[in-house]
C-alpha cells in the first residue's frame, strides 16, 4: 500500500494554534513537547459531504488521551470544532477528506522532557488532506510482525499518543516483505491490531474482534460492534490466536483512514476465499450507509460555494 502525491494537497493551508500556514512553510518550533519526545495525542477524523462521522467519540477520546497523560490544559470540544471548520473553509474542501488532529502539551521554554518546563499552554495543530480511503477493497496482504503491542503496565494503548515508534517498526517489517500492513501480537501472542488497525475475522457466520487490551479503542471498530448488535449478526469479544485467524472464513481490518478494508492473505496463507468475504461486504454496506446519513457537520457549503 504505497499512497501516491495527491495534487490537491499541493497548496494546503495547515491549521497551527489557529493560524494558517502554508504546508511547505508550515512552523512547529523545536521545543514542541511533540517534537521533543512525542508528547502529544492525535485523532484521525473523516470528513463525508460536509460532515465529520463520530467526531464527538473522536474529540472524547483525545480529551480522555490528554487527561491521562495530565495535560495542564485542553481545548474544548468547541473550540476544536470551530478550528476544524475554519481550515475545512480555507482549503475549500466537503467531500473526501482526511483530517489529522494533534494537539500537543505546548512549546518548553527550553529542552527537556519534564512537564514543568510547558508554560505557554498546548499546541493544536489540524491537517486536512484530500484522501479517499487508503486500503484497497479488493482486499489486502499481511504478514505477522515481531514487534508485539506493548501492555498496560508498559504504555496504554488506550492512551491515543504521538509516540508511534512501536507502530512503525511493524510498518517496516511489512514493507519488507511487500506486503500492506503487519499483524501484531501482544505478551501473551493473542492478536491485538495491525500497525494501522483494528482486526476482526469471521468464523461460521460469527464476527470476532480482539479485545483492546494491548490495542486503543477504535472508532470504527466500535461502530462494526454497534452495527452487528443492531442487525442481530452474531458476535463476540475474545483473545484471538493466529490459528483462528488463519482458519478464518474471513478476515477484515478497520479504521477512520480506511474504513472496512478485506484481508486476504497472511503470512502467505489465503484467508477464506482469497477474496472479500460475504460478511465483510454485508457491514462495508451498513457502514457507507451510516456514514451517509450520520455526522457532526462542519462545513457551512454557503461560505465555500
């Protein structure tokens, strides 16, 4: 999965403490807490026709983030809301948009990692691209990362932070060996999420996710869970090993950058069919058409025009 420059990011406005800069000049000063040591949460948020899908479970999740790592001071949900639109505005944009959020404990006056040294308040910073969803529908390849998720005793995964390195050791491992994304484990070598997602297989018509104690909560993965407890499609919370998975009928990852997204192949073994399941396009199916009536909106089309 190698995304292509699109054009249309070629002139946009990023979104910094409110102000608009233009992405080649775009200023996050060194003594960031983000740039110092990662020191910051982030959402990835997804714009359908002027609408963002979630964006209060989103904003929730950021503040929970911000609140465990005990930053001093956090925005609110309006305030984020309304940064969110004036870049949206700026960059002209409806339909078909990624929006990163980051907001980070604020500039040091001077190098360090201790938390006294933030005294100018935090840094939000919003990213707004033109990018359809990253996966290729017709399904995906994996293979199993030795990277493993930590546990909570060592980082909370359920503390969405800036600190990736983790995530991206995996992504290195599957760009190795020519695939789209890697499987990781956690300590007990049950499934925990990709380096990008969260997993779930289907076995005998039952839908099966991991649990996220070495993985974060995930947005879209909720909304999966939502969606089959309201169209009674049987499901179920469980550790998961790499035998059931490999066994699996079918297999998909999910995610706000890609939505529902097949898996076909793992570690070199076909999964089901070798192509998207029934199941998986059952849910894709309720979900574009949640994400077509749903949303918090955002974008006023009159100012645009």
């Amino acid at each position: 999965m190698k995304q292509n420059f699109n054009l249309k990011n070629k002139d946009l406005l990023i979104n910094i403490n409110s102000e608009l800069y233009h992405r080649d000049v775009a200023g996050i000063s060194p003594f960031d807490s983000a740039v110092q040591g990662g020191d910051a949460v982030w959402e990835g948020l997804r714009l359908y026709e002027g609408r963002i899908f979630k964006l209060i479970p989103h904003l929730d999740r950021l503040r929970d983030s911000a609140k465990a790592m005990a930053f001093a001071e956090i925005p609110s949900h309006e305030e984020i809301i309304a940064e969110i639109s004036k870049t949206l505005a700026a960059n002209q944009m409806t339909d078909g948009v990624h929006i990163r959020l980051t907001l980070s404990r604020g500039v040091k006056y001077t190098s360090g990692m201790d938390t006294r040294l933030n005294t100018q308040g935090p840094t939000l910073i919003v990213l707004a691209e033109h990018k359809p969803p990253v996966y290729d529908k017709r399904g995906i390849r994996l293979i199993t990362s030795s990277v493993r998720r930590i546990p909570p005793d060592c980082v909370d995964q359920n503390i969405h932070s800036c600190n990736l390195i983790n995530s991206i050791l995996a992504k290195i491992q599957a760009n190795a060996a020519g695939v789209d994304d890697a499987l990781m484990l956690d300590y007990q070598g049950y499934v925990a999420e990709t380096n990008a997602t969260h997993v779930f297989i289907v076995k005998d018509g039952v839908v099966l996710t991991s649990d996220t104690g070495s993985c974060p909560e995930g947005i879209t993965r909720g909304t999966v869970l939502e969606i089959c407890q309201r169209e009674a499609i049987p499901h179920q919370v469980k550790n998961l090993s790499l035998t059931e998975v490999y066994r699996a009928d079918e297999m998909f990852c999910t995610g706000t950058m890609g939505e529902l997204a097949p898996v076909i192949e793992l570690d070199g073994r076909q999964i089901g069919s070798g192509g998207p399941g029934d199941m998986t396009g059952r849910l894709s199916a309720f979900f574009r058409e949640r994400t077509r009536k749903e949303g918090y909106q955002v974008v006023d089309f009159a100012s645009i025009g």
